[in-house]
C-alpha cells in the first residue's frame, strides 16, 4: 500500500494543551492509516486521546488544546496546511463524522431530511428536489425506508436506532471516502448496538468506505474491525490485525484489556482487573507510560521511552509477549 | 513522508498578537465585578454623607446673582434656576435617594419573603390563592402603581420610602415562594419534619438559610429596582416636595429647562442614578455569577 | 434514551389532550388574574384614605360638598353594592368621565392608547432585533467581543430611560436641531409621513435602549448554552458555516424562550414608556397617565391603570400560547 492510496493517513499526531507549560502530551507521536473499504478500530480508555485525535482529523479541537506537530492526510490531501475556510468545505464532503448520542447530536428542531437536504446542497450545491431525492436514497440506504417515504420527522420523534441511522446517513450525504464513528453505539440497547454495527460494517463493504471505529469495547473492535490500534494514555500501544489481536495480544495492557472482558473465565478465575488508574495529562512519566501499572515491569521500562517497531511488528513495548503463532 | 514532516512544523505553537493586551486582559478580568459595583456603590454613600462634612454648604441657599452659572471654581458644579448650589443639592439628594431606596428595599424584602414563605410551606389551597393574587399584583407594573398611589396620596419622605417598599415585594416573594417549594422536598427538610421539627423551626433553620444567598442577590437587583422607581417618580414630579429633591428631582428640574442647554443641572443628577443603579447591577451580577460557580460576571 | 420511542401517531394523539388542558388551564388562570385585578383595583380606589370624592374636589374640598358627591356617585352605598357596580361599568367599558379634560374617559384614551402601541411596536422591533444580533455575537464569542457586549448590557439597562432621553433631547434637539424635542407633530396618521418618524425616533431610541440590553442578556445567555451542544460540533463537522449554524440552528433552538421574554417586555414597556413620553411629551397612554396623576384625574388615572394591567394579563397569556403552539409544532407535529 503506498501512501498515496490511503484513505487517511496520520503522521507524528501530537496534541497538547494551548496554554501548558511542561506538561504531558494529550495525544503523543500517533501515527497510523487506513486503507479504501478498511475498518480500523481504536481500543483504549476514555481520556487515552481517541475523540481527541478525531476531533483533530476534523480540525474541530476543542478550546485550549492545540496541535503541536504531525500531518493529517484524507484522500491525498494535506489538511493541517489548509486555511479553515478550505477545511470547511472538506468536512462533510470528504470525511463524516458520527456521534455518540445521537439525540444531541441532530439539530433538535430541524427534520432529518431537511438536515441531510442542507448538508448535501452546502457542499454540492444544486436544487433542492434533487437534494431531497439524494436524501430519500440515503435514508433507505440506512434502513428507514418509511421514513425516506413519508413526512419529514424531527430526531425527538424516532427512537434512539433510528437515529443513529440518521445520524450516519447525515454523515455520508456527500459520499465521503472516510467515515469516523465516534462510540456510535455506546448509548444504545445491546440489540440495537449490534445492528448499527452490521450497517456500519456492510456500508464499508458496498461503498468502499474508510471507517475509523472508536470504541473502549475491545470485543465490538475485534469483531468489526479489521485492525486494531490500543491507545493509552495518549500514545499507541499496539497495532495489530483484529483476529490475531484478540488471540495474543502482546503488550502487556492490550493483554490487561482482553482479559478484563467478561464473561468469567469458566475456570472459576477472578475478572482480571488492571491495577490503578491511567495517568492524567498533568502526571510526567518517565520512560513508558503503562510502567507504573504493568504486571511485567522491568528496570528500562522506566528509563526508555518504547515505540512501535516498523510496520508488521507494532507494539511499543520493551519487553512484549510472544506473537502469536 | 517529507512533506509530512513539513507539514508538521507549521504548527509550530502560536504566539499572541498582542502579548501586552493579552497580560491587560487578564489582569482585568480579576477585577470582580461585584467588587467593583460594592465599592461604586460605597463610593457613592461617602459622597453623600461623608460629602457635606468635607464641602459645607447649604443645598437651600439662594445665590441671586449667580443664578444657572456653569460650573466654576465657586460651584464646582453650577447653580441651577434659583441659584443653588447643585453640587451640595446632589450631595442631599444623595442622601434622600440613597436612604429612601434602602428602607424600602429592607421592606420589601421582608414583606416579600414573609408572603413567600407563607405561600410556599403553607397548605395547597392557600399557596393557590396567595399566588394567584400576586399575578394580578404583578400585572400592575411597579412604577404605574407608585404613581397611582402619589397621585392619592400625600407623601413624606418616611411614607414614600414605605410606599416604595410596599410596591415592591411581589418579585422577592415568588422567589421565596420558588425557593421554599423546592427546600420542601429537599431530602434533609424531610428528614428534619419526620423527625418531630416544627414547621416554624424548619423554615427558620433550614429552608431560609438554603435560600439566602439568592434572597441576598435579589436584594441588590432590588435596591437597583428602588433607586429607579424613586428617581423615576421623583422625575415625574411627584413623590417628594420641593424644595428638597432627590436625584430624580434634581434630574427633572434640568430636564425642564433642556431648551436652553444648562447640561450640568442634567449630566450630574442622570449620572448619579446611573452609577447607584450600575453599582447595585454589577454587585447583584457579580454575586450571581460566584452563586453559579461561573468563573466570570 | 434507549427505549424506541411512540411511533409519530401514536405521539400525535396522545399529546393532544394533554396539550388541550394546558391550554384552558392557562386561559383560566389568566381568567382568574383578571378578576383579581378588576377587584384590586376596585380596592385600590376605595381603601384609599380620602376616597374618589376628595380626588375629584381636591384635598381641600368642605365635607358637605363631599358627602353630595359620595351621594351622586353612589359612594354611600354599601360595600359590596359598590364593588357590583364597578363590575358592572367596567364590562360596559365606561370607565368615568373626566373632569379635566371634559370628555369620557373611555373615548379619550383611544387615541392616546394608539400613540402608545405604535411607540411600543417600533421600540420593541427594533430592541428585539437588536437583541438578536448582539445575542448570537455573544453566545459565540466567550471572549473580546463577547465580554464588551455584556459590559454594554449592564451599562444599557442600569440607565434610566429618563436621564438618556433628557440627554438625547439636549443633544439631538436642543444643540443640533436635527430632530424635534418631543410631541408627534401632524403625521400621526400616516406611517408614511416622515414627520412622524422624525418625531418618533428619539423616543424609540429611549425606550429600545434598556430593552434591547436585558433581552440580549437572556437571549446571549440561551445562545451560550446550546452553542456548548453536541449538535453544532456535528454541524460543524459537517462542513456547515458558522453564519449558517447561528441563523439556522443555534437561533431555532434559543428562540423559544425568548417569546416568554417578549411577554415580560410588556411591564417594561408600559414603564418605560411612562417615563419616555413624559420626557418627550409624547401623548399617549404614559403621559396621559402622568397628566392625570399631576392633577388628581382620577377616573382617568384608574382607568389606564386598569387597561395596563388587563394588556400586561393579555401580553403575557399570548406569549405563553404563542411559546406552547410553537413547542407543539415541533414536538406534536
């Protein structure tokens, strides 16, 4: 895969806050890319940096924090050289992004259509019947075919499912070559979360759509995904294929993670629980982050700061596991 | 990869425009606004009482010879129509205005929370009724029933200030009324009534201290309310007899006499109330904003 | 937030009775607070010492005199035999005859009433807009910009109306000669007479003035909060426009209460507007009122007190149907 080819592509990503003086990166030297029709899911804890780092894809940081170095790419293009006017007209068009709570998301007294109408006629301009049209096709696309048919309904008057499908159709109104899902599926039912997650997976298939999926739900990540990429703390800790990943991880917090998910181990074994919190951004550490935490700690651990190996061996680890066979 | 690396050298962290403004910025963004409004305001007391001790001169006196004389190093505010000398007339008026505006905000506040309380830790049906006839009350605008009531009534200063306070009790008492509804169901209000308190003693103890804070804030924003309501009526003409004055009256006696430009008998009296009620403004927005754990006014 | 809400129908149907009884309850409890006022003010009259009769003979009236005119106006009666009466001549709209100005009262006060209402729906318009502008400035700008609008609303509102159009007539009038002192002039009938614009511009000026301060505080305030929403980062992220998002969908969702606002403007109007046209002498229902306070006309002064307070019920119950009907479109419809 060239450089070229990527979807996004994201190179030496650190972000800090605006005003700090020596404290710890928010996000640190991230670098990562997903290919056309490639799903990559982020795993970490909430604070690791994950909205973070799509809030900066956006170029939508929010107050105080800033970018301090790295390249964002979408589609071959530069974005951190780009004016905001420039930036702006590429939101929505290139890139989507889809919330959390779709609620608070949708603009709350607007129609659905009518939202998806303005999203596309912004970026493509042209009439508004065949903004309208381009709607309806996209609201079928996501499933609510009785919703593309009728009335124009306002996001309070369907329910938490539906909205998230219009929620992701509102992101695609412009045919985007990359899709960020933000915890798409964290404020809703079990049921719902795994439908949400088949539309996600099958839009990506049929469109050829770059999908970063952020999640803390390493089993959702491992089951959608095709890679993985656990952040901690702000930095990546290992990036890996979904399958193998889940198999043998092999940092020893990735391995902390897997194996905090329930159910039981049937053996009778305790939930195993990763001892003590992640870092704040005011807490310097030396050397590796997950140090102070790692059952598998070592004199270096403290001393060197571990980075990715080149690609095919990613984790950042001084001492990793056993790859997997 | 290269241009990757240039790109990320453009972010170089960005240096303020202006760092000098920027550091103004910040240093007066510490000055409180409730500070600064309670130090107006006190500012404005010492010149009314603590004034006429430092600068003797008699606000009745007739100077016939200098009768609308600009300001000069005699009057340092002029004289109006009669002769006066306007900066002992504002000192006096100070006085009036400041003193007939607090009393009756003292009174209103207590008029108010007492009907407030009433309402809001009495039965249903009363609170029902309390309420609706407040609306009514509440439908009168304070300053049309201040004028009705001066129309009628003879009036001193004592029974002015009382008028005022009477007037202006509505506002504080659905406020008392909210406040005392909400305590109510307060889990520790509960507590304190299964545990054999008396109402009296849990309104005392309990449900008016949690409401204090924003009965204080409502009190500045009434006082405010007072200094207008006074220096409204007063500039109708009604209210007060002459000769004293408060600063509305003084207002009024420049205003009439605008044709002729004497903007000193105007500037001087509309700047005090302005200020009074500016102080009392920025005193009752300050402490709001500390009351809503906002950073800034 | 999960559950999958009522279907749309479903919706429709069952908020409609709900939404049927809130709104009788509201009509009658504006019911209710008009019945209490047409009381009070009954009280208001007859409570006072002194009563009507000295108003209208004067304080210095003989109480033979007096009591011949307690006896013609019916003022001997008893209490509730009055208090029916009142009732009575206020549901036929005579509101008494003034002494002072030799005419009914209640034909006076129509053109005096209309002077107002033109007066306020210019000040009002132009405050409101005002207050837009200024409030989506400030909802979106926390800093600069942001903190000079809300340094001006204090400003705006600490300032009494009367010493601002004092001001203005020494300013505009008196020093320039641009505009008139005060009156209406002839063009009161036209809207497209410029003398009446002329003689209105002042007055309006003062009046908006205060108005356009408290209700951009609101308004900013409101702006601030949803600006903090989800909903504009994913507008953003969508590629719109910060004008879009202000006017399209920030302005939609903080509008709403500013209706109930525009229903508490009506006091501040009625207010203001006693203050402003006395100021300028402006002839309408505030400066009729202050006239008549000036000379104890009585039945006039009762009257405007009464119809200031019926219009502040009515204002106020407006606003609230017009903030329910709009709450149903979106939530009903």
């Amino acid at each position: 895969m060239t450089a070229g080819e990527a979807a996004l592509a994201v190179s030496g990503l650190t972000l800090g806050l605006a005003s700090g003086h020596a404290r710890q990166p928010l996000v640190e030297d991230l670098s990562f890319r997903i290919g056309r029709g490639e799903m990559l899911a982020f795993v970490g804890e909430s604070g690791s940096g994950k909205s973070l780092t799509a809030a900066a894809i956006f170029g939508l940081l929010p107050p105080g924090i800033r970018r301090m170095a790295g390249a964002i790419r979408v589609g071959g293009t530069e974005l951190t050289a780009l004016p905001e006017r420039a930036l702006r007209a590429r939101r929505g068009r290139d890139m989507g992004l889809v919330f959390q709570n779709p609620l608070t998301a949708l603009s709350p007294s607007l129609g659905v259509q009518a939202q998806i109408v303005e999203t596309y006629r912004v970026h493509k301009g042209g009439t508004r019947e065949a903004a309208r049209g381009r709607a309806r096709a996209l609201l079928t696309e996501v499933g609510l075919s009785a919703l593309a048919a009728g009335p124009d309904r306002y996001p309070h008057q369907l329910s938490g499912g539906m909205r998230q499908r219009v929620m992701i159709a509102l992101a695609l109104a412009c045919d985007p070559g990359l899709l960020i899902a933000d915890e798409p599926t964290t404020a809703l039912d079990t049921l719902i979360q795994v439908q949400i997650m088949d539309l996600l997976t099958r839009l990506q298939r049929e469109r050829g759509l770059a999908v970063l999926f952020i999640t803390h739900d390493l089993r959702l990540a491992a089951r959608y995904a095709d890679r993985i990429l656990v952040l901690y703390a702000g930095r990546a800790v290992e990036e890996g294929d979904a399958a193998s990943f889940f198999i043998a991880p092999r940092h020893p917090y990735s391995r902390a993670l897997r194996d905090a998910i329930p159910p039981v181990p049937a053996d009778g074994r305790r939930l195993a629980e990763i001892p003590g919190q992640p870092p704040g951004p005011q807490t310097r550490i030396e050397g590796c982050r997950f140090a102070p935490r790692c059952p598998d700690v070592r004199d270096d651990c403290r001393r060197v700061v571990p980075t990715m190996g080149p690609l095919g061996v990613r984790v950042a680890c001084l001492h990793p596991g056993a790859p997997a066979p | 990869m290269t241009d990757d690396r240039a790109a990320s050298r453009t972010a170089a962290p960005a240096r303020g425009l202006f760092p000098r403004a920027r550091r103004w910025q910040a240093a007066f963004g510490t000055l409180r606004a409730d500070l600064a409004g309670g130090l107006l305001f006190l500012a404005l007391a010492a010149f009314s009482w603590i004034g006429p001790l430092l600068y003797p001169h008699d606000p009745l006196a007739i100077h016939a010879h200098h009768i609308l004389a600009a300001p000069q190093a005699r009057f340092p505010l002029g004289t109006d129509d009669l002769g006066r000398n306007v900066l002992a007339r504002l000192m006096r008026g100070g006085q009036t205005t400041l003193a007939i505006s607090f009393v009756a905000s003292a009174i209103g506040l207590i008029a108010g929370l007492a009907y407030g309380l009433v309402a809001g830790l009495g039965p249903g049906w009363l609170d029902q009724i309390l309420m609706r006839l407040l609306d009514a009350l509440l439908a009168i605008p304070t300053l049309i029933l201040l004028i009705f009531f001066a129309a009628i009534v003879p009036l001193g200063e004592a029974s002015l200030a009382v008028m005022l306070g009477l007037v202006a009790w509505p506002g504080i008492a659905r406020l008392a009324r909210n406040e005392a509804r909400a305590a109510r169901e307060r889990d520790y209000v509960r507590a304190a009534r299964q545990f054999g308190a008396g109402r009296l003693y849990v309104a005392r103890v309990h449900i008016l201290r949690a409401m204090l804070p924003l009965v204080i804030v409502n009190a500045t924003f009434l006082m405010a309310d007072m200094i207008l309501g006074l220096s409204g009526l007063t500039f109708l003409g009604l209210g007060i007899e002459p000769p004293h004055a408060s600063w509305g009256g003084l207002l009024n006696s420049g205003a009439q006499l605008a044709v002729i430009d004497p903007w000193w008998l105007i500037a001087f009296p509309g700047l005090a109330i302005f200020l009074a009620i500016l102080a009392m403004n920025m005193l009752g927005q300050g402490l709001l904003a500390r009351l809503e754990g906002e950073g800034q006014a | 937030m999960n559950r999958s809400g009522p279907s749309p129908q479903r919706a429709r149907q069952t908020g409609a009775r709900p939404l049927a009884a809130a709104l009788l309850k509201r009509l009658g409890s504006s019911c209710l607070s008009l019945v209490l006022l047409v009381t009070l003010v009954f009280f208001l009259i007859y409570a006072t010492p002194g009563g009507p009769a000295y108003s209208i003979l004067g304080v210095h009236a003989s109480p033979a005199a007096v009591a011949a005119l307690n006896r013609q106006m019916g003022l001997d009666h008893p209490i509730w035999r009055q208090y029916l009466t009142w009732w009575d001549h206020v549901l036929q709209g005579d509101l008494g005859y003034s002494f002072t100005q030799h005419a009914p009262v209640a034909s006076l006060i129509g053109s005096y009433l209309h002077n107002t209402l033109l007066l306020d729906a210019v000040a009002a318009t132009a405050a409101i807009a005002l207050a837009i502008v200024l409030g989506l400035l400030q909802g979106a700008r926390s800093r600069g910009l942001g903190r000079a609008i809300g340094a001006w609303q204090i400003v705006g509102y600490s300032l009494p109306t009367f010493f601002v159009g004092t001001v203005l007539i020494l300013v505009f009038a008196a020093d320039l000669s641009w505009l008139p002192p005060g009156g209406l002039g002839e063009g009161a009938h036209s809207v497209w007479s410029a003398s009446l614009w002329r003689h209105l511009a002042l007055p309006a000026v003062t009046l908006a003035l205060p108005l356009a301060a408290g209700l951009s505080r609101y308004f900013g305030h409101q702006v601030r909060d949803e600006y903090r929403k989800d909903y504009v980062r994913a507008a953003r992220a969508r590629g719109l426009g910060p004008v879009r998002i202000a006017f399209r969908h920030v302005l939609r969702n903080a509008v709403r209460p500013l209706v109930t606002l525009i229903g508490m403007m009506i006091p501040v109007l009625f207010v203001g507007g006693v203050l402003t046209e006395s100021v300028f002498d402006y002839p309408g229902l505030g400066w009729l009122l202050w006239r008549s306070a000036l000379e104890q006309d009585y039945p006039t002064l009762t009257a405007i007190v009464l119809l200031i307070g019926i219009l502040t019920i009515l204002g106020n119950l407006a606003a609230d149907l017009i903030n329910t009907l709009l709450d149903v479109r979106v939530r009903y419809d």
